[in-house]
C-alpha cells in the first residue's frame, strides 16, 4: 500500500535511537529516549491552508527532527508510520 499525504501533511518513518551512549555505555530499553529523528517517505503538495500559502520544503528521503508526541501513529504493512504536519518538523539533518 501506498500513502499519498494531502496538503501540507509528510509521512515519515522514525529512525531508532543509538543503543550506545559516546562513552559506551549500553541503553536498556526504559532508558532510551523516543526517537526524534526520522525519514520522510511521503510529502503532500501544500498548498492554501487556513488562508496561507504553504510552500513544502521537505523531500523525499530527508532525514528530519520532529517534536516530541507529534503527528498520528499508523501501521501498514506492518510498518509503523507517522503523518505529521510540516509545522511540527523542526529542521533537517544534514550530514
């Protein structure tokens, strides 16, 4: 299946957080953080939204930083996804 966000929507993929920490020291799962950085799949068109023009400045395939809790959680495919505004993305990662 194939999802086709609508206007100023992205479907993105969380990406899963270091299990290690820089000074090796190894998370248990209650100790990791939920992961804020994920992988755009899908970007809606913009558009006219609440009488503003929104232009998309996301892509397929960027690598983004959300805010915590956001967006709604989806399973398809088996796959957990997440559709979010593109307000609640707070920058690009760049690597």
């Amino acid at each position: 299946m194939k999802l086709k966000p609508i206007e100023d929507r992205v479907v993105i993929k969380m990406v899963e957080a270091e299990e290690t920490t820089k000074s090796g020291i190894i998370l248990t799962g209650n100790a990791k953080e939920k992961p804020q950085e994920a992988e755009v799949l899908a970007v809606g068109p913009g558009g006219v939204i609440d009488g503003n023009e929104v232009k998309m400045q996301i892509k397929v395939g960027d690598r983004v930083v959300t805010s915590k809790y956001s967006g709604t959680e989806i399973k398809i495919d088996g796959e957990e996804l997440i559709i979010v505004r593109q307000k609640d993305i707070l920058a690009i990662v760049e690597r």
